[in-house]
C-alpha cells in the first residue's frame, strides 16, 4: 500500500512526464496534421498502465513491442539492441499444508490430490517483476518513412555538401576547444543514453555522442 507521500510523488512525475511530452511536441511543430499522424501511428502500440508509461518515457522510448512482436509486425529489433524495462505481472499461486505456505509448483503428488479434491484451498494473488523485454521503434529495421514525422529522436536525412560539412564540423570543433569541451564516442555497448543523439556532462566539461546515430547519418 502507498502512502499518500509516495501517491503525490507518483502524480508530481505522471505530471512531469505529460508535461515534457508536450512541450516537445509544442516545439517541434504547430501542424495538426503532424500532431494526428503521431497519435494515429502511437494508437496502434499496447496501452501500457500508468506507471509503464513514466518509465518507457524515462528511457526515451514511445512505441514498443516485444522482440516477436516486432517480428509478427513485419520488422527485426536490430542487432546489439538491448530491452527496455517495464513492469510485468506475476501470479504466484500457493496453499498451507502443515500449516506452512507453500508455492503450488512445489506441491507434491499428495497434495496435488488434495487440491484437487478442494482438501487444500489454493490462494492466488499478483505481483510485479521488472523486466527488460520490449524494443522502441527506432531500435528496428523499420525504415524512416514509415515513423511519423515528429517520432522522437527520429533520423532526418540532410542534404548537405562536403565541404560545407566539413566547415560546420570545424567551427564546432573550434567553438568546444575554446569552452574547454571534450568530445566522447562510447562504444555502443557503453552507450547509456537511450534514443538520444548526445548529451552534455557539466561536471566533466564534455559532449557525449551517440555513436550509433553518428554511424546511421554517415
């Protein structure tokens, strides 16, 4: 049972979290179009409770399915990926014999009898595990066309010259050397960011990227 300071807390980060979906919706665009392509395409994911949604927000991730979900859906999580957490119900069935409980999967050919003859009445009751076990959209093949076009953290292909490409990454590279700003490249498996293409760590002066989406826009 929570506590009436554990349910405000729960509300305050349900609140946070509508809140920042919102504003990024508000700054990526003033389309209704957009806005009902989004909503039209998110409707088709599982409806997940309360709590799953807050945590699914926190790594980033919007339409999820599991592994063989996205493989009955027509796509392939792609190689490496790793799972998201959410949380995932677990009954667990258990009866007194001897006048101590005992889990029903343990039960012995004797009182699997007596249960079945209603000797022994079986309790049922549910609880939840934590679980990584659905994949985002953007960790499958499924190609950029088909995510809408405000899909967070969504790839967008950019026409740009070499050379002009070569002048923005040198004035970046001359803006981070003045602040004293290094630039980092994780290996994949040491990525923790999520979806997202970086990050800043203001303690340690530095820019994280994402090398996957770097290696995606290559």
């Amino acid at each position: 049972m929570l506590t009436e300071a554990q349910k405000l807390q729960k509300q305050k980060e349900l609140e946070k979290a509508q809140k920042d979906v919102m504003e990024s919706i508000e700054k990526a665009t003033n389309s209704p179009e957009d806005m009902k392509e989004l909503l039209t395409f998110l409707s088709k994911y599982s409806n997940y409770s309360i709590k799953n949604r807050i945590l699914l927000h926190r790594q980033g991730a919007k339409a999820v399915k599991s592994y063989k979900g996205w493989q009955d859906a027509g796509y392939q999580v792609q190689k490496g990926e790793k799972a998201l957490k959410i949380w995932t119900p677990v009954v667990i069935k258990s009866f007194v014999s001897n006048g101590k409980k005992k889990s029903l999967k343990y039960a012995t050919k004797q009182e699997k009898n007596l249960i079945a003859q209603g000797v022994l009445p079986v309790s049922t009751w549910v609880t939840f595990n934590l679980r990584a076990c659905v994949f985002d959209a953007l960790q499958t093949d499924m190609p950029d066309d088909e995510l809408p076009k405000l899909y967070a953290n969504k790839h967008i292909d950019r026409e740009i010259d070499t050379q002009k490409a070569q002048e923005i990454i040198s004035s970046v590279e001359n803006v981070i050397n003045r602040l004293g700003v290094t630039l980092e490249n994780p290996a994949l498996e040491e990525w923790n960011g999520g979806f997202a293409k970086g990050y800043y760590v203001p303690s340690s002066k530095k820019i994280v990227m994402n090398l996957k989406i770097r290696i995606m826009k290559k």
